[in-house]
C-alpha cells in the first residue's frame, strides 16, 4: 500500500512548484481550486486559473484517481482540462460563462454509476480514452480577500474509445467500442485567490 498514491502527490507538488516559479504573483490575477464535489469520488483534483483581463480568464483543471478499491473495483483516471472563462463583472467574482476541452484516460471496472449515465462497466472492466468540449455557466461568491467558492454546471459532448474485459482481475477481451456521450458537468470549488 505505501507509495502506491506518490505518482498523485508529486504531479500536484509538481504544478504547484513549476506555476511558482513562471508565473508573476499580482493582486487577484491567480486562483488555486479544488472540486470537492470531485473529491468525493475519491478523485484528488487541483485547479489553476490566471487573469488575462478584467472579464477573461483561462484554467486548467488536473484530477487523478489513482485508487483500486475491494474486489477489484475501480475508477482509475487522469483528467486534463484547460478552461476559458467570461465574466460579466470581473474576474474572480460573480457570475460566469465558460468554454472548455478535456481529456481523459480512464480504467474503470464494476461501478454502478447514478442515473444510468455511462452503462455498460456493471460487471465489466473498461479501459480507454475520451475527448470533450464543453460550456458551463458559473458562480463565485467571495468570502475573503483570499478566498471564495464557486457554484457550476454545465455540458461536454464527448467522444470515447476503450476496450473491454470480463470482470473481475485480468478477464477476457470482448472487443472495443467508440461512441458519443453526453456528460454533465458539476464543480463546488473552494478558491484560494494569491495576491
């Protein structure tokens, strides 16, 4: 068990130490995040997002799971995704529109997700990639000079390629599947604003 979360903790360790080091520290032009809401499906996240005007900013969203839970169950992926904001007031405070592009590299097998979104991994392993663009209407409430939380939902039409397996640990090949999806987006991020 020991080490087995280090590759996690040294890409955050890491982009919080490259982003330091390139990029000026100015009043209100720099936000670091965290989607507790992304936390709760045990997925570790960071979140980077800079001033670029009054009305502008561009993110970048990082989330990994690198966990397998009993039974060979699990929600293993790497997301990557840069983000472009519009605010109506200015940045880092009220309300919102933004544009933004994703991938992800995913293993996932037997887990029933809410809804019947994403079918088809009850009983089956899936191993594969995803594309998306989306766009997402938002929220930030300031709290602090330093900190605020952010309310946001929003769509990604995405398009997946991954191989299936039998369930459980090293099952049978089934074959491969590429198809469109329809995905939610859903953010409660606690924003900490460097000045």
């Amino acid at each position: 068990m020991k080490g087995k979360n280090r590759g996690g903790k040294v890409l955050m360790l890491l982009l919080i130490l490259l982003t330091g080091d390139i990029i000026p520290s100015k009043a209100q032009n720099i936000a670091i995040k965290n989607n507790i809401l992304y936390d709760a499906t045990t997925t570790p996240n960071l979140g980077i997002e800079l001033r670029l005007s009054n009305k502008w900013t561009a993110g970048m969203n990082i989330a990994l799971n690198p966990w397998t839970f009993p039974d060979n169950k699990k929600l293993k992926h790497l997301l990557v995704a840069p983000q472009l904001r519009y605010w109506l007031c200015e940045s880092f405070s009220g309300h919102y529109f933004g544009a933004n592009i994703a991938y992800v590299h995913y293993n996932v097998s037997d887990i029933k997700f809410p809804f019947g979104l994403y079918g088809g991994v009850d009983g089956e392993r899936r191993q594969g990639d995803l594309a998306a663009i989306g766009a997402s209407y938002g929220y930030s409430w300031i709290i602090s000079p330093h900190w605020s939380l952010e309310a946001e939902a929003g769509l990604d039409l995405g398009y997946t390629w991954s191989d299936r397996y039998d369930y459980p640990k090293c099952g049978t090949y089934r074959g491969s599947d590429n198809k469109f999806l329809v995905l939610p987006k859903l953010a409660l991020n606690i924003v900490y604003i460097i000045k």
